[in-house]
C-alpha cells in the first residue's frame, strides 16, 4: 500500500520532534502500527528508548541468511522451517515481521544512450484497438519506426501484424525517408525472432533475406529489456497522446493519409528530445545525408499460400470467400494477395483477380464464375433428359437433330416429350415420333397432336399428369390375395392308428 506524503511527513515529525512512541502514533492517527513502524525504517531514523523482546529475535539470524540467499522465499514456508526449529509465535504475526526484514530489490540505473547519426532505428508494434468493416472487428495495429538520433518518426496502420505488413511498413519508412539506417534495433517479435536460447539467435529467413537486400543490420534486444528501445516506447506515447486521440477516420487509408502528413508536419516541428537546442526537422538534416542509400529495386513483398478449392467453386483467404471457375474445383491452387487484390493461381495460369475484402465470411464473385457454373449445369441436366428420352425413345435423337437444323429451341421441346414420355409411355412415344419424322413434322406439338389421336383411338381416357410418391404408388399396387385352404388342412386331425 502506498503511504501518502502528508501522512509520512505526520509520522516523521512526531516521532523526531515530539518524541512520541511509534504506538502512540499508530493510535492517534488511526493507523496500523506497521504502517508507522515502514515509514520509519525507510527513513532510516533510529527507533526512541529499548526496543521490546520478540520471539522472533534468536531466529532472525537464520532468517535474514536464508532471506539473502533466497530473496523470494515465501513468509509462509519460511515460516515452517522457523517453526521447526522451535519458534512458537503465531504465522500472521510472523509474516508481518518478515515484511519489515525481507530485503527490498535495489533499484537499478540505466546510462543514457547516445548514437550516431544514420547509426541506428528502433522498430515496434503497438495495439490500437479494433476496426470494425461489416462482420469483422479486426485489430488496429501501427508500425512505428524511429530514427535513434534525429527522433523522426515513420507511423503506418494496419490491420494485422502479419510478416508481409511488417516488411512493407519498413519499405514505406525507407522511401519516406529516402534512405536507411545501419541498425535496425527490434523486439523479440515473432517476424524477426524465431527461437532464441541466450545471445543463440535464429531469425525469420525472410527477415534475412529482407535486411540482405537493403544491406542493414537486425538487432534483437535482451530478453525483458524493453528499455534498450526507449526510444521507440517514447515515440508510441506521443503518438497515442499527440495523434490518435480523439482522432476520426473514414477508412484505413485516410488514418494513414492523416499519420503521414502528422509525420511530416507535427512530429518534425517538435524539439529533439536528444538534442532540446533544435528540433527533430533540423536534426533529420543532418543525418539523412548519412543514411544508407536504396537499393535499385524494392523487396518485393506478396502474400503467398496454397489453398484448397472443396466442391464449391471458392477458396478461403483471411476470413473470405473469393470465387474460382468451376473447373478447378477439388485441387490445390496458389492464392496471392496484396493490400489491394487477390489473385487465384493454377500454376502460372491466372484463374481468377479480385478486390481484396476485410469483412468477415463475405462472398466475393466474379458473376462470369457463376454464370458459367449456372450454365454448365443446366446443360448437364439437358443432357442427362437427352440420354433417358434416347434410351426410352429412340427416335427422338432424330427428332432433336430435326429440330436443331430448323433453329427450335432444344431445351424446351426436351422437357417436353419428357412430359410426354411420363404420360403415355416409352412404346406410345416412339411410334408417336415416328409418324412425325415421316411426316417431317419434327415438333413436339405434331408428337403430342398423335399420340391424342391414338388415345381417341382406343377409346381410353386422357391420362393424369399426377406424379405421386414412390411411397404412395406402392399403395395402388394390386394385392394377390392367399389361398386359406392351408389354414383347413391345419383343423384337420389325423385318424388315430
């Protein structure tokens, strides 16, 4: 707990001026007596008249050892090793002693670094809540990059902390600033550190190969070391206080339109924090002719995986669903994104380009994809009636070439002698079309028209174009009733012998 100053102060001038007892402060101040008995050890005043006899006093030699060899020992199992060595006091009592003897951790000094102009940047994430778009609420994270000496700040947003986002935000900061340090000082992150045992580091390949190409140095700093990158830390403050709040924004790109032009109006015109004579504008122009020239070509940087396309003609990508043609269904295909686009390949076949999406389970089609897919299927099953009416029929595939050289729609005269073929039969439509083929008739109307006059001509009623249930015809089957004659021969005894 902490003791505010106007009651320290109190208790220091009583028991210094007045000379009152620590007791008797305790009780006119309405305190506890250890609250009283902290403030003075800290102020390291020696303690009125002979100190009263505790229990605790033959063990505090073996306490305070065993305390400095294990700071961090709990009261309560120091407590029971005391216990066993004869101590007799209670455990509360005795914790609340060990709370005034247990050693305080010194507190630790840090040199104030200095570098070297074009020496060095400090690169870091920071957390800015979440971004609603549609369903989705994803987070807001801000690349921060600063210059170790000049104190320029380079600010980019997204919306993950992906490896690919992590690159192109130090592209940004290398062209803003045409140029680059020799050092770039990092986290632990996952983007540079994969495993580390010590001063054993194995970084990203990709990081590598990154810094390979812009010929800089990666530097991780100490585990729980966060104030080897002050400078950075320092510069998210600022940002969270001098920029983002109480700031609106219509989208991504407008946050980031603002940040750069807060980056090259605002956070430049500031005093240099290392350097209070000027200002971050007139520091930045003296290191900047010493940075590190660009190389001729940027990285380039694309995000790139496999993915599976199941039997919808999709693929999944960052919580979307991008459409394919639906003749690469059920394959493995290779997904390419930028910040802007997607792009479905199959080898180095481009399938399909679309505007990359940040919702959350949202569709994004091409309307060729599914047009395509809606015509493939109702070709499918013309095709499947075609192969039944020629099985059933076979002279409606002359019927059909009939009617395809004279123009006629194909789909519809199919579902219709299907119609035809479910009322009157197989054997009365093929006899139906044969007499129209032989009157070059080739239309259902004429097929219809006989197989009328056929009925007529048998005297039978027009058919009902009821299709019932299998379930339901099954009922209407005729029933072949049994023969009781077993059921007699059953009553029948036999003669006795």
């Amino acid at each position: 707990m902490t003791i505010p100053p106007e009651l320290e102060a109190q208790i220091l001038r009583y028991y210094h001026v007045e000379r009152w007892l620590p007791n008797t402060i305790a009780r006119q101040l309405n305190v506890h007596y250890g609250t009283v008995a902290r403030v003075l050890a800290r102020a390291g005043l020696p303690r009125l008249g002979r100190p009263r006899p505790s229990r605790i006093d033959p063990y505090l030699p073996f306490i305070l050892a065993t305390l400095e060899k294990f700071p961090t020992l709990t009261a309560s199992r120091l407590y029971g090793m005391v216990h066993e060595r004869g101590y007799a006091g209670g455990p509360d009592h005795f914790r609340h002693l060990i709370s005034r003897h247990r050693p305080r951790p010194k507190a630790e000094a840090y040199l104030r670094l200095r570098t070297l102009a074009a020496e060095q940047a400090q690169v870091d994430w920071a957390h800015f809540g979440r971004y609603a778009i549609g369903r989705a609420a994803r987070p807001l994270m801000a690349f921060v990059m600063v210059l170790s000496f000049s104190r320029a700040i380079v600010l980019r947003f997204f919306l993950n902390a992906s490896l690919e986002n992590f690159l192109r935000a130090h592209v940004a900061a290398f062209e803003t600033w045409g140029g680059l340090p020799r050092t770039l000082l990092y986290d632990n992150l996952k983007s540079v550190v994969l495993e580390r045992q010590g001063d054993a580091i194995r970084f990203h390949p990709t990081l590598l190969e990154f810094a390979a190409h812009y010929r800089f140095e990666p530097r991780p700093v100490a585990i729980a070391r966060g104030n080897e990158k002050g400078r950075v830390e320092r510069a998210v403050r600022y940002i969270r206080s001098a920029f983002f709040a109480g700031r609106s924004f219509a989208d991504i790109a407008d946050l980031n339109a603002q940040a750069d032009a807060w980056c090259r109006d605002m956070a430049v015109d500031r005093r240099c924090p290392g350097d209070p004579s000027k200002t971050v504008r007139e520091a930045f122009a003296e290191e900047a002719p010493r940075l590190l020239t660009l190389p001729d070509h940027p990285y380039p940087i694309i995000e790139r995986k496999g993915v599976y396309a199941h039997k919808t003609p999709y693929v999944r990508f960052d919580l979307n669903d991008y459409s394919i043609p639906h003749t690469h269904v059920r394959r493995m295909l290779t997904l390419v994104a930028d910040l802007e686009q997607v792009r479905v390949l199959d080898g180095h076949d481009l399938l399909a380009r679309h505007v990359r999406s940040y919702d959350k389970g949202a569709q994004i089609e091409d309307p060729a994809h599914i047009a395509a897919l809606v015509a493939d299927k109702h070709a499918a099953r013309r095709h499947r009636a075609t192969d039944h009416l020629a099985s059933a029929a076979p002279a409606s595939e002359a019927l059909l070439v009939r009617a395809a050289e004279r123009g006629d729609n194909l789909g519809s005269i199919t579902a219709t002698l299907m119609q035809l073929l479910a009322r009157y039969g197989a054997s009365e439509l093929q006899a139906a079309i044969l007499e129209t083929l032989a009157r070059d008739v080739p239309h259902p109307n004429a097929v219809r028209l006989v197989l009328d006059r056929r009925r007529q001509e048998r005297h039978e009623p027009p058919p009902v174009a009821v299709t019932l249930p299998e379930h339901v015809r099954a009922k209407d089957r005729p029933v072949t009733s049994h023969s009781l004659d077993t059921y007699d021969q059953l009553k029948e005894t036999p003669d006795a012998d």
